[in-house]
C-alpha cells in the first residue's frame, strides 16, 4: 500500500493548503478505487477540509478559532495550567482537540473524491514557525 511524508512548513497560524501534493500522490501510486488516510504527525496542529475558491471563509474560521480559545495569557483562560511552551501552546492543543488530526477522503477512478470547492488543509495553531510532517497512506 503507497504511504509518503509531507512536510509543510508553516510561518504562523493559519491555513496550509496542500491539496495539490495530495492529488499528486494518489495519480502516481496508480490506485483507481481506494481510500487516501491523511495524518498529522503533531498536538498542536490539525487537519481540515474546506473551500479553497473564497480566502475569507479561512480568515473567518481563524478568527472565530481565535475567539474560541483566546491565547492562555488572556484573562479568560486563568484558568490554564500549561504555559510553560508560551501563551500560545495550550489553546493550539485545544483547537487541535476540537478539530481533526486525521482525514479520510474516498478515492474513485484514480482521483480525490473531493468536491469542487473542497481542499485539503493543514491548520497551524502556533504563533512560531514549524516543520510540521502529513502522513498519506493509500489503501485499495
């Protein structure tokens, strides 16, 4: 069964679209009916499908992330006992618990059976840089 690492480098929170290296993968394992299992490999980061034409849904969702779960230093979140990785680490484990760290997207005659205005997208929570790691493994 074809398995393969991304790795997407992020700069900061926010959307990380790797759609296209997905598609890639799957036209090259040559696999016309199966099942792609996408896979990250952090606690602090998630895995989302969702539109790719409208560049405000994504900046709606970050904001409405942001509000969700403001950073730790905010008074809202006294309440937080792990702040030794900064103001910031805390809540990105949280949004990461309320989101998904792995997806299942069906494959049919050899494509993503994705919809129109689906892509497939990392969801950086961390203010700092990252190297974070995608796992893809292809099942018939």
């Amino acid at each position: 069964m074809p398995q393969t690492t991304l790795t997407v480098p992020t700069s900061g929170p926010g959307f990380y679209e790797f759609t296209d290296r997905a598609t890639a993968f799957v036209r090259e394992a040559g696999v016309g009916t199966g099942l792609l299992t996408v896979f990250v490999r952090h606690t602090s980061c998630s895995l989302l499908i969702q539109e790719n034409a409208d560049p405000d849904v994504r900046r709606d969702l970050d904001a409405f992330f942001r509000r969700l779960v403001p950073p730790s230093d905010d008074p809202s979140m006294r309440w937080v006992v792990h702040t030794t990785e900064g103001p910031d680490d805390m809540p990105a484990h949280i949004k990461a618990a309320l989101t998904a760290v792995s997806l299942s997207i069906p494959v049919m005659s050899g494509r993503l059976a994705l919809g129109t205005w689906q892509g497939l997208y990392l969801f950086e929570h961390r203010d700092r840089p990252h190297r974070r790691e995608i796992v893809l493994h292809l099942g018939g």
